[in-house]
DNA sequence: AAAAATACATAGACTGTCGATACATAGACA
DNA sequence: TGTCTATGTATCGACAGTCTATGTATTTTT
C-alpha cells in the first residue's frame, strides 16, 4: 500500500482545514503548503486538487476570488458558512475514525483526542 | 462525507492487524470482530471483504485453511510470514500518515504515538 | 535562450469499496 | 410446517475519488 491510497477520503477535510486556517487560498498555494508541512510526505497533484475544489465550490463549500497578478490569474478560495460547518463535522468524523482505527490496530491504546 | 469514504486504504491493514492478534479468522467472524471493536462504527460488507481477503492470499499476504463445520465449511486466514511483514510495514506506514494528517488539521499538535 | 517554477485546467484510467444479490445450512419460534 | 433470523462464502456492476498524463501560458532564474 502507498501513502496514495490512504488520502482517499481526507483530501477534502485536508483542504477545508486548510482554508479555515489561512482564511483565503488558491491552489498552487495549497499544494505548496501541504508539501511544506508535510516534509514532502503528502503530494497533492494537479489533477487530485482542482477537480476536489471544483466540487467544493458547485456544493457551496467554497467561494473563489480571481485576483490578477501581472498577467497570471490567481483563484483564491475561502469557505462559505455552509463550509465552516461541514469542516468542523468532517473533521470530528474523521479524528473519530482515526480513533477508531487505532482501537483496531491497538486493542488496548487510544490515539489522543487533539 | 461519509466513514465509508475513509475506510479506504485502510480495510487492508485492518484486516492483517485483526489476523496478527487473532492468529485465525474466518470471514464472517472478521465483520462481526470489527462491529464489536468498533461499536457499530465500522461495517465491513461482505462485497468488500471477500475481495479484499481473495487479494491477500493472492498476494501471499494470507494463507487459508477450510474447516468443515456441520455441514458448512469455513475458510480461515492466517498471516504468511510475508504478511506479517507486510503487516508491520503497512501499520507504521498508516500510522506516519494518520500523523501527518493531523499535523495539517491541528497545525501544532500531534497525535500521540501508539 | 533555456530551464524551472508558477498557475490554472481536463481527460481518461484505475482501483477500491459498496449495494444488491445469490446460494446454502442452522436454529428459533409460531 | 413454514418462516424468520443468523451464519457463511461469494460475485457483479456501479460509483467516486485520486492519479497519470497532458495542455496552455506567464514569470523567474540560470
């Protein structure tokens, strides 16, 4: 198994986060900065990240800003309301199931609660 | 997002860690082992299971052993010596990237290491 | 001038999980 | 006797999410 398979499912709650943490991103930005934080471990490509913001923006997750830098056209994404909620419930959903992974990999060890 | 959408990529290690601990299963035992362990949280579908253990023997993961029982037969998986390497490498690996997941959820804090 | 980084985007392939379904035995209960 | 539920293995087709590969264009660095 490669470290691909796993982002399944997180990529989304990834980005929300990120975009509650930094208020506004664009995606270049954001492939950046998980690879910086990261140390390289998690990659998000191109074609993993725009077709994933997309969907967050058509389900109202997401609002975008195109801002003009030179000549270059950045796309700035900030959450919507609607985003804020689904970010603080997708992460309990996930932090859960993180617990409950570790309960099955370790019977008797807790992951700590963040 | 639903928890069905997580469990990708790590049904694998599930498995391989709940046969390290139990020494043998049998497919119908590992859905209800994983029910109980997870307080209903985590439903492994047989349409799921079934291919996923298929793969492991296929990959040498696993090793299989039918009992009859009445008239029903059972098969039980048991690790090869290459699956509990493999299983060794996938928990640490799982484990590094449960971690680096929450690194960009929680900038400054870090699950606790099992 | 060439190369690398920046910045967006899409098409097609892959693959893992799910829902639905199937078959059969066993036990409980009416 | 008939039916319902639990046990047990299994497959098929659908679906969704990510990846690889590719494309276009601008800006910066060498």
């Amino acid at each position: 198994m490669q470290t691909k398979d796993l982002i399944k499912g997180t990529l989304n709650t990834i980005i929300l986060n990120l975009l509650k943490e930094h208020g506004q991103m664009y995606g270049y930005e954001i492939t950046q900065e998980v690879k910086r934080k990261t140390d390289g471990k998690i990659l998000i490509r191109e074609g993993s990240l725009y077709p994933a913001l997309h969907k967050l923006l058509a389900d109202g997750m997401v609002m975008t800003e195109e801002v003009l830098v030179g000549r270059r056209s950045r796309i700035y994404y900030k959450l919507t309301s609607k985003g804020h909620e689904q970010t603080i419930e997708q992460t309990t959903e996930l932090l859960g199931f993180l617990d409950t992974v570790a309960l099955l990999i370790y019977p008797d060890k807790k992951l700590a609660n963040g």
